[in-house]
C-alpha cells in the first residue's frame, strides 16, 4: 500500500485479522490491519490496552494463546508469508529473525535456570553454537551491551533488579541477530528512572545494530522519544498511521487528538492514557460503524452504520476516519 | 551461606518436632486409659502396699513430668522414659516377651523394602502420566487421566489389596501371603530374590495404583501451572519445541511441589503400609502394628509409632534439601 | 488430598480472562452464587458426584424401608445361610453370620456418613478457626498456631489414630473425635494462607482506614471470602474422614456395636471369606465406600473449579488450530 517503489519492506502486513473463539463468544481482536516495517526502521504501535496490540504482535510470531485464530491475512517477511509456514519452520523464524522483549520481564524467564544458560539456549537452538560452552562468549558479549557484566550471566534472575532483569531481556533478544525486535511494552513494569535508561539502551542498540523495531505501548510520549513512525490502534483496528512529527504536529483521527489531549506536556513522562470519556469496545459486542464513534464528539449519522476504511490522505499519512475523506483532510490544511 | 540457614533452621525444626513426638507418645501412653501397667497399679482389688510397691516397680510413683519436691528436677515419669530411649531401651513386647527394638528393626528393613518399591513407581508413573495429561489439557486424555486418577485416591488401600490379592491369587498364581514360600530350600540367592520378588509384586502393584493418583493429580495441576507462565511463552518465542520445552522449562519446576508432597505424603505412606502389609501378611512394621492392636501389645505399639514418626520428620528433613537444591530461589530468600 | 494449583493471571491480550475478573471481592454475593452455580452446572463429573452422594444420603435415611432384612433380628442360621451365594433371597449372598449383605450395606451407608460428616465438621471449626486467627491477626500467637499445625501435619494420622482408639476404646464418638481432631491441619494451612493475603488486599485496607474494627472486618470481609475455600475443603475432607474410618474398622477397631462398610470387610478378610471364594462379602462393602468416598471427591474437585475457574488452556495448547485463514494460493512462496 505505500508508495515507495524502492525494495519491498522487511516486514509487510497485510489485512491481519485475528479472533479469539471462546465460550463467551467471538472476540474481534484485530481486524484488517495492515502496515510496513522498512529495514533499521522504529515503529511505534499505539493504543488504549485491550485495543489488539499486543494480539496483533503475537500472531506475527504465530504465539496466540489456544483461543487465537489468524482468520486472514499476511504477514510476508521479506516476501515469504509466515502464516504459511509449518510449525517447524516457524520455530526457526521465531527469535532467529523477529524477536520480542516481553512486558513484564519478572515473569520472562525461568527462576530456576541461570539468565546466561537461558540466553545461550537460543543460541544452541538455533545452531549459532554447538554447546553451551562455545556459546558462553556471545552470552557474555550481550550482557555486556546492555551494561551487565558477564559474570552475572551465571546468577538466577530473582538475583537481578527489574531494570536489569529488563535488560538481559533486550540481550536475550538480540542473542541471534534478528532482523526484527518487537518491544512489547519493555517499560511498564518499572519506575520512571528506570524506564529512561531502558529506552535510551533500546534507542542506541536500535542505530547501532541497524535494527527494525516495533515498540508496543501506551505512551505517547515514548514513541516521540524512541520511533521513527506511529501506527495508532482503536479496537482492533487502525486508526491513523504516519511519521512521528506528524502525529504530534497535525493528527486527523479524533481519537488521536483525544489522546494527544491527554498529554499536555511530553516532558512528563508520568503521564498516562487517562480522561477520555466511556470505554474501549468490547471486542465481543462491536458497534456497527466506526469502533470510536460512541466515544468521538465529531460523530455523525454515517459513522454510527459504516465502518470507515484507512485511506491515505496525506504522503504517508493513513486514516481510518469518515472526516477525512480525501477531499476533507485538504480542507483542514 | 543463606543456604546454610536454610538448612540449619530446617534441621532444628525436625528436632524441635521429634521432641513434640517424644512427649506425645509420652503422654498418650500415661493419660489414656488402657494401659496395663497403669491399670494394673491402680487395680482396687489389690491392697495397698501391692499398688504402692507395683508403682515404685514401673516409676509410677514419680512426678509426670518435672520432681519439685526433691531428689533432683529430672527425676520424673517424663525424664525416665527419655532416658530409657535415649539408650535404645523401648520396653519388652506383652506379646514376644522380647525388647522391642529388636522386634522392629527385624521388620523395618521388609516395611522400607515394600514403600521404597511403591513409592519409586509411583513417582515415575505419576509425573510421567501427570505432565502428559498437563500438556494435553482438556482433551479426552487428559479427562480419563483425571477420572483414573479420582478413583485410585478414593480406593480403600486394604480393599484394593483384597481384590488384587483375589485376582492375582485365582487367575496368575501369585503367592499372597508372607515374605518367601515358607520351608522352601533355595538353590541360589537368585531363586531366593525370584521368590520374594513373586511375593513382593502383588503388594507394591497395590501400594503403586494408591500412590499414583495423587502424584498425577498434583503433577497435572503443577505442570498446567507451569505452562501458563510467561517464561514458557518466553520459551516458545525463542523457538524452542514443544519437547524441548517441557523437558527443560517445565519439568524441573513442576518436580518441586511433588518433592514437598511426597515428603508429605510419608504419613500417609505409613498408614498404607500398615492396611497393605496387613492384607498380604507381610512382615513388616505394619502388620506388626496390625497384630499389636489385636493383642493389645502397647509396648510394641508406641515404639513402633515412635519410629514411624521419627522416620516421617527425617524423610520430611530430606525432601527439604532436595527442595534446596532443586530451587535456586532457596539460596537468597 | 487433591489440591488443585491455578495459573495465575492470563497474559494480556484483550480478552477479559475467564477467572480473572470473576471472583473480585467487590462483586455482589448474589452475582457470584450465581456464577459458581454455572460454572458448577457445566461441569459433569461434578454432578456425577453430587449424585452418587445424593443416592448414598437417600439409602442412609431410608434404611429401614430399602433393607430387606432388619440388621438387628437375628433369626434362626444354619450352616447353608454362611456365605450363601447371591440369590433372590439375598441379592447380594450372605455374610460369615448368615446375615443378608445388602440389608448391612444398606445400613452401614448411615455409619460411614454419619461418621464423615461429623469428623470433618470437627476438622472445619478447628482447621477453619486456627487458619483464620493464624492468617487474619498473625504475629506471635499466629505463628505458634502454624508452628503447632506444622508438627501435626507431620505426625503420620493413621498410627497415632489407631494407638489413640486402641487405648480409649472404639465407640462411634471416640472414631469420630479422633479423626475429627487429627484431619484439621490441611484445612488450616488453606485458610491461613488465603486470609493472609485477603488481609492485604485493598478493600480490607479501606475498610481498616475508616475505621472497622478486626471483628468487624473478619466477619464482613474476610470469611465471607474464605467460606468457599472451607466448604470445597470439608468436602474433600468427609471423604478423608470416612476412608480412614473404614481403615480402622478393617483394622478391628471400629465401633462393636454398629457395622460399618470397614467392619463387614473386617469381618469378611479374618473370617474366611477368601479361603471360600465368597466374592461377594468383600466386593460389595468396598464398592459401598469407593462409591461415597469418589462422591465426595468429584463434588469437591468440581465446586473447587467453580469457586476458582482455571484457565481453559496454556502455552503450549492451539498450534495447529491457529491459522485458521482461508487457503490463499501460492501466497506462501510469494
């Protein structure tokens, strides 16, 4: 969909849409979600939680829980459409080329097995060292790299504080030189000095090794700091995508300008998602129209029946909003 | 060091619990009524002096637990029968006629020889069945699992002995009773270990199917347990398989609360030794207890509860170290 | 005893958890009775439980409208009456004393019930009481009272229960108390653990800060929440208690006067029932307490899930349900 007619991006999604069958029904966890990862790029995906973000990352890496069904769409990895894969092939994609950094790192790794032989596994698994000697190098040289000295790679990771804890995840991450790092909210466990440095050890590994990384949150204000391009989430589905600036200089969706609201000042990084009216849709019992419209203060007739398609309405600026039809959004400017 | 502690304080609490043993035993046998001896010193159809002289015979003319009137504190009741123990000395059998530390340690080595047997297969089966039915949650293996293992708990021990003891008897020849085909003559120790095999097999295949159910349930629960924490799914996004993580993620951690239940479950080992050993005549310390109950024979009742219950707390003590040495987390609580 | 272990929260991926918001402490009695009864309705082998305890209460209180013959009369028997073969007089044969097996499993129902219940409502007030001051006030008394339940925890029952009936003598009340005052200690350690973290929880915080008192809080807050954990407990507990009630009796210590299902089997095993091949007097007391016994256990496993709904699967389930999209040609080697 982006006009770039350069090499096909790294990581192409295409319509995903992903369910989750369960007793109490069918709950439309992502629907039709598309977006590109260019190579060395930062990706920041936005959203309210239980708006699909996290669903919509583990079914890239195919980790739904049992319920999850990937009902449609692609997700082509320099061409080649995982969702295609057998499982054993899968399993060489995972960690091999994407990775991911777990919200919540206490509870990421195994409290009986060393952070250094957890680390090395990968590293045997996925045949980058023969045994768990060969590999004890790389281990020690990613503990490094995120400021752990090696010889704790050999401690138990109730050892280690949160923010280190959360650092040997990014290590671990990196164990085999994926091609793609998804963060899936790396900072939300921990207090806001912390969250700082992580970040900041995300933002220079990412330039550093060339890495493209889809950073998962809540938090405006992290991705003005950390990403290259925003992807804004509302029920399961897009709501506006562009370059960062321009998500903070002219954002179109109402729900973006709600939650850009929120944030008076991005200096204050304590901020949270907080005073929009009503809540998120119940993903089980979705309007007919547009997900935001019984919360938006711009709605009218056709958002309550038509579902609005994300159309691009400026260079690289996508939006799934009935206000900007082509024609509206060149009014606005 | 932290673990030094660990296990100092774990080794003063099994003191501290043998001594409570020691007083209860104590206690039960001068409190309660039915005790010969005491009966026999208060009987009012002899005179006086009799009771006198038959009370200064068994020490029941000492103060019960502490002397305040002299002739030293510790001459009491309590401090008399600690000594006694405490030089080996459990009293003489009403029944035998013989010390009954000699009786019980002739039998103890045929109780352990029939647990061990049980307890060992037991633990194998029932783990083994246990992660199975885990990993296999909510299929119809894992329902029969359940429904097997629900019904091996609820078994009576000594019904489930007579049963096998009938069907083992009439349709495979088994022998049911004793230790070795009685007057038989041996033409090797191999023969010898071939019959008190044969004898052996209908006991701890009752002793196995009692235990088993239990060990499943837990180890099921356990694993389940296990297999919903956010390390595993850390595993699975490292690409590890299936295999691959149940045995090195979530078996060991899965180990941990079986170690504490079998620990546990000693009491419970011994009250199926007395009903196994009772059905199948086996020449333990069970049916020892089984016959001494019959004969009202107190002395060899409370010793062989006092070494049943010293045996439990030592077990429980070394469950203890395995656990240290199982969990990291035990080195710095 | 089984006791079941729960994953504790479900990884956050929009859909609310099943079990994870249900048993908040806030939600209204009526709406959690109601979702318990649910949960409980779906589960079958719980329903089977109730109603294999159901039938086993029914034969109990009827007992002397089902029996065919009155345990206490004893007629006139003859050698041919001794382990006679199930027939149509006797549909389940006789025993060692010529007396009509179905009429004393019919009546052995109420011992082995009456005996259950009334041990494990003694386990329930001790286990229950000590848990709750253990875990609710804590401090020293609550330790020494856990210190205390750890020793007995650790005392094998089955010995101490029968050097202790051994001496006092086996009457009904005697079986019942010894196994009513030694079953209370897994109870215990339950109840303490979850009060202890009901304690910290912040409705009790809030209600403490305006100034409700313990009692008060302990008897609004707190056990209204520990309740289910002891109800699902005792049940599993009346079918420890009449297990080990049968054992005793095997053993030759039950109560002379009434006979209970142990007390056939006892009968049975020492008095030749093997050596004659009379199946039939050993089968069908021990079916009898298979029977309650699985009963219980069912019901307990079952309310057990329904007060705490576990989740329906785990990491490692739903692989290969899980590209569920329709065949897209040629899209894999695009």
């Amino acid at each position: 969909m982006s006009e770039r007619p350069t090499a096909p991006p790294l990581l192409d999604v295409r319509d995903l849409t992903t369910r989750f069958i369960t007793p109490e029904g069918v709950f439309h966890a992502v629907e039709g979600l598309s977006f590109q990862l260019e190579r060395g790029e930062s990706l920041g995906l936005v959203g309210e939680s239980g708006c699909g973000k996290s669903t919509a990352m583990l079914s890239l890496l195919r980790l739904l829980p049992a319920a999850g069904r990937i009902v449609g769409g692609q997700a082509l990895l320099d061409g080649t459409d995982l969702f295609g894969l057998d499982e054993s092939d899968m399993r060489a994609v995972r960690w091999h080329r994407i990775s991911m950094i777990f919200q919540g790192a206490m509870n990421a790794f195994n409290p009986v097995r060393t952070v250094g032989a957890q680390i090395a596994e990968a590293l045997v698994f996925h045949g980058l060292a023969q045994d768990r000697g060969e590999a004890q190098p790389r281990v020690d040289e990613l503990l490094e790299m995120v400021g752990i000295t090696g010889a704790r790679g050999s401690q138990y990771p109730h050892q280690y504080s949160g923010g280190m804890r959360q650092r040997a995840m990014i290590a671990m991450a990196l164990a085999c030189s994926p091609q793609v790092v998804i963060a899936d909210e790396p900072t939300t466990a921990l207090d806001v000095m912390i969250q700082a440095q992580i970040l900041e050890l995300l933002e220079r590994l990412q330039r550093e090794l060339g890495l493209a990384v889809i950073l998962v949150t809540h938090d405006l204000s992290v991705v003005a700091e950390v990403c290259h391009r925003v992807l804004v989430m509302y029920g399961g589905v897009l709501a506006e995508s562009c370059e960062v600036d321009g998500i903070f200089n002219q954002p179109l969706h109402p729900y973006t300008r709600r939650l850009l609201a929120a944030f008076p000042d991005l200096s204050r990084p304590e901020g949270k998602l907080v005073s929009i009216p009503g809540y998120p849709p119940r993903l089980n019992a979705l309007p007919p129209g547009c997900r935001f419209a019984p919360r938006c203060e711009e709605v009218h007739e056709r958002c309550l029946q038509e579902r609005p398609k994300p159309r691009q309405v400026l260079p690289g600026h996508w939006v799934a909003c009935h206000l900007h039809e082509a024609g509206a959004a060149n009014d606005r400017t | 060091m932290a673990r030094r502690d660990y296990l100092l304080k774990r080794a003063a609490w099994s003191v501290l619990t043998i001594l409570f043993v020691l007083i209860l035993n104590f206690f039960l046998f001068r409190i309660l009524p039915g005790d010969p001896t005491t009966s026999i010193a208060k009987d009012p159809r002899l005179d006086a002096d009799t009771r006198a002289a038959l009370a200064a015979r068994f020490g029941l003319d000492k103060p019960l637990v502490l002397n305040v009137q002299g002739g030293g504190l510790f001459d009491s009741q309590l401090f008399a029968y600690v000594d006694r123990l405490a030089h080996g000395d459990l009293g003489v059998s009403f029944n035998y006629g013989r010390p009954v530390g000699e009786i019980l340690g002739e039998r103890i080595g045929n109780t352990v020889l029939l647990v061990l047997g049980g307890q060992l297969l037991a633990i194998i089966l029932g783990v083994g069945l246990g992660l199975l039915a885990a990993w296999k949650n909510r299929t119809p293996l894992d329902t029969g699992a359940i429904i097997f293992s629900l019904t091996a708990w609820s078994l009576p021990t000594f019904w489930l002995g007579i049963l096998l003891l009938i069907i083992g008897s009439t349709y495979f020849g088994l022998p049911t009773a004793g230790r070795q085909t009685v007057g038989m003559d041996y033409a090797s120790v191999w023969a010898q270990a071939i019959d008190v095999g044969r004898h052996l097999l209908l006991p701890t295949l009752t002793f196995t199917i009692v235990l088993l159910g239990e060990y499943m349930l837990v180890m099921r629960s356990s694993v389940l347990e296990i297999l919903s924490e956010d390390y595993i799914l850390t595993a699975k996004a490292k690409g590890l398989s299936q295999g691959q993580i149940l045995r090195h993620h979530a078996l060991q951690n899965a180990m941990l609360p079986i170690v504490t239940l079998i620990a546990l479950n000693l009491g419970f080992t011994v009250a199926g030794a007395i009903q196994v050993e009772t059905v199948f005549s086996w020449p333990g310390v069970g049916s020892l207890i089984y016959e001494a109950v019959r004969r009202q024979d107190y002395p060899v009742l409370q010793g062989a509860f006092l070494v049943i219950a010293i045996s439990v707390v030592a077990a429980n003590l070394a469950a203890d170290l395995v656990y240290g040495l199982l969990d990291p987390r035990i080195k710095s609580p | 005893m089984p006791r079941a272990f729960r994953p504790r929260r479900l990884p956050e991926v929009g859909v609310p958890g099943r079990g994870a918001g249900m048993m908040k402490p806030t939600a209204r009695w009526r709406e959690r009775l109601a979702s318990v009864v649910r949960l409980f309705g779906r589960n079958r082998m719980g329903l089977v439980g109730l109603a294999m305890l159901g039938l086993a209460i029914g034969v109990a209180v009827l007992a002397p409208w089902i029996a065919p013959y009155d345990p206490e009369t004893t007629g006139r028997v003859t050698i041919d009456d001794i382990y006679a073969r199930p027939s149509a007089a006797h549909l389940l044969g006789t025993d060692d004393g010529g007396k009509d097996v179905l009429s004393a499993l019919v009546y052995g129902a109420r011992v082995s019930l009456v005996v259950g219940f009334a041990a494990s409502l003694i386990s329930m007030l001790i286990g229950g009481s000590v848990g709750l001051i253990a875990g609710f006030y804590g401090g020293r008394v609550g330790n020494l009272m856990m210190r205390l339940t750890d020793i007995f925890l650790v005392i094998p029952d089955l010995p101490l229960m029968i050097v202790i009936v051994a001496m006092v003598g086996p009457s009904l009340w005697n079986i019942i108390i010894v196994i009513g005052i030694l079953g209370w200690t897994g109870t215990a350690r339950i109840v303490r653990s979850q009060a202890l973290s009901l304690k910290e929880r912040q409705f009790v915080l809030r209600a403490r800060a305006i100034g409700a008192g313990n009692f008060h809080i302990l008897r609004r807050h707190i056990f209204p929440l520990v309740l289910p954990l002891i109800v699902t407990n005792t049940v599993l507990v009346i079918s420890l208690s009449i297990l080990e009630e049968s054992t005793l009796s095997f053993l030759g210590l039950g109560d002379p006067t009434t006979l209970s299902w142990g007390g056939m089997l006892n009968f049975a095993f020492t008095r030749g029932a093997i050596s004659t091949g009379a199946w039939w007097a050993l089968v069908a007391p021990g079916l009898g307490i298979v029977w309650v016994v699985l009963g219980c256990t069912l019901l307990g496993n079952a309310l057990e899930e329904a007060f705490n709904p576990r989740l329906q699967s785990h990491h490692l389930q739903g692989e290969e349900r899980m590209i569920a999209r329709p065949a897209q040609p040629g899209a894999s080697d695009a």
